[in-house]
C-alpha cells in the first residue's frame, strides 16, 4: 500500500514558490502579498488564517489578516474588499470560510476580483474550469492532482469517483478529472446506493465532510482512496472521512489524515499568490 503524504509534493511546490518570491520581489521591487479576511472568532478559521500567514511569510511574501467580529454587516466586509481590489500592493485576497448565516456564498463569490481571487472561488472561474479553460484552480481539487500526479497515479481512462458536490471542493475535482480524461462519477447527499458506485472507482475523492463515512466495504480493490474531509476527535486528534486503518487493507494508495491533502491546499494558495502577482505585474508593465 503506498501512503500518499504531501511531504515531498507540497515542499517541492514551497520551494518553486519561494524561488518565484524572490525574483519577483527583485524584478519589481516589493514583495507579494496575500490579504486574509477572518470573520468571527471560529477557533479552527483562525488556525487554518494563522498558518497561512506564517507560510506566506516564510515563502517571503508580505500577509496581512484582517479580522473583524461575528456582529459586522456583509456590506462593511465586502466595502474593505472592495478596498484591497483595488490596492496596488495586494496581489491575493482571501476571505475565510465558514461565514456567519447572514453572509449569502451566491453574493460572497463575487467580491473578490478575479485577478486577486487566488481561493478561484469567483464564478468567472469556476466557469473557465468547467469548460476547460486556463484559468486559476481552487486549492483543494488543484493540490490533489499535485498529489496524484507526484505519485505516478494514472487518471486517463480511469474511473473517478468523488463523493462531495460543493463549489469549493467536490465539483471542480470532478472538473479537474473530467480534463486529466477520467470518467467521472459525482456523488451527493440525495444519491442512492453511494457504496455500488463507490465500488467502481479506480480512483476515489472522498469530500463529504462526514467523519469516518467511507469503510472498506467502499473500495474496489487496489483503488486510490484520497481523503479530503477534516474533523477533530472528542480527544483532538485529527480524522478524515475514510476509516483508514480498514481502508488501507483493500486500497493501494490512500492518502492521510493529517498529512495529505491539508499541506497542498496551502502549497497552491501560495503557488495562486505569487502566479496572481506576476500576472499583474506583467499585465502592468505591458502597459507602461
Ligand atoms: P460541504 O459541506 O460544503 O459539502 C459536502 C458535500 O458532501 C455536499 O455536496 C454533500 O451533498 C455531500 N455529502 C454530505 N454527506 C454525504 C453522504 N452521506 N453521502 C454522499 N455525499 C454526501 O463541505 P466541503 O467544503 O466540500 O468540505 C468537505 C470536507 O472536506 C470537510 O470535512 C472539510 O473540512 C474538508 N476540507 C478539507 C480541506 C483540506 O485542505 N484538507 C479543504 C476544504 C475542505
């Protein structure tokens, strides 16, 4: 069974970055910046900002959190977004979810521009991947094909099962895919019989944010099981949505929980940063 960490992939795409950092900030004489907003004071949505900050910092690029209570009004975040769309010295903008109820995702993905959207939540993104377009590709989906591919996971021709329809996850994994030439089935909560469709898969996306749904009894054997979802256990540990330990006797590969998909959804909002500052700059300098 091979054990798909990130370890390797995720400080290889580091030092790309890095290198990256540096030139840029030698060729135009500042630094990139990453600008986070955090609202409310979630204990998880504040480590996941703190460790974005310090990676950000450590590639050599400038951070900045913003964070504002749980009682501010949509239409101060998105007037303070508004700011950093059109500041100069911010290439990245990122706004932290979960949101407070009163936050509506359908007006929240707009916000951001799409030259600064380095998250690729907006829907002009969303669009351009779904057609199969270059575009900016959201973290999670875009550092498991990292991961994938590091590992010499072959995707053309095989079928791909993802269980998780969100807009930030499970439907741009199937999209992602759907471009490397799998054929892909797209499970949510309203499918019937998950475990037989499951069982088809040769590579298997589990996303549904439910600890410990997916047991051995979902595999076809020698499959690839990537575990995407993130829970903390009543002794705070962390734990996906695959039982890994019974998972692991039937999957050939299978990536951990923690220490596999977690590390390259930052490697790739670091590696969006700096290909959202270069753009801009160039684009800039184009016009000059
Ligand atoms: P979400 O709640 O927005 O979406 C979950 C999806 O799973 C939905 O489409 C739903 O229809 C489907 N689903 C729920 N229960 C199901 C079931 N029993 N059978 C089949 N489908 C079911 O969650 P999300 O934002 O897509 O995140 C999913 C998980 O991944 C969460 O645990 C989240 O914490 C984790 N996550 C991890 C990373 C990372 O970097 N490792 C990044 C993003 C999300």
């Amino acid at each position: 069974m091979l054990l798909l960490t990130a370890k390797p992939v995720a400080e290889k795409i580091r030092v790309e970055v890095k290198r990256r950092v540096h030139l840029f900030s030698q060729q135009f004489g500042r630094r990139p910046k990453l600008s986070v907003i955090l609202v409310g004071d979630d204990n998880a949505s504040q480590i996941y900002t703190q460790r974005k900050g310090e990676l950000a910092l450590q590639l050599g690029m400038d951070h900045e959190t913003i964070t504002f209570p749980k009682s501010v009004t949509p239409a101060e975040v998105r007037n303070r977004v508004q700011k950093l769309n059109q500041d100069p010295g911010v290439d990245g903008i990122l706004i932290q979810r979960p949101l407070p109820k009163k936050f509506l995702e359908g007006d929240v993905l707009f916000w951001i521009s799409p030259e600064k959207d380095v998250d690729a939540f907006h829907p002009q993104h969303a669009g351009e991947l779904h057609l199969g377009l270059p575009t900016f590709e959201p973290c999670t989906p875009a550092g498991i094909m990292e991961l994938l591919s590091h590992y010499q996971i072959s995707i053309q021709g095989k079928v791909a099962c993802v269980i998780g329809r969100s807009p930030i996850v499970g439907q741009p994994m199937a999209a992602l895919l759907l471009k490397a030439d799998a054929t892909v089935i797209q499970c949510h909560s309203k499918t019937q019989d998950l475990k037989a469709l499951a069982r088809q898969a040769d590579i298997l996306i589990v996303a549904a944010g439910k600890a410990g749904l997916v047991d051995a009894t979902y595999i076809k054997p020698g499959a690839t099981v990537i575990d995407v979802g993130i829970h903390r256990t009543s002794d705070g540990k962390l734990t996906g949505d695959v039982l890994f330990e019974e998972v692991a006797q039937v999957a050939s590969a299978i990536s951990p929980v923690p220490g596999g998909v977690g590390p390259m959804t930052l490697s790739i909002l670091m590696r969006n940063t700096i290909h959202a500052a270069e753009i801009r700059e160039r684009a800039r300098q184009h016009l000059a």
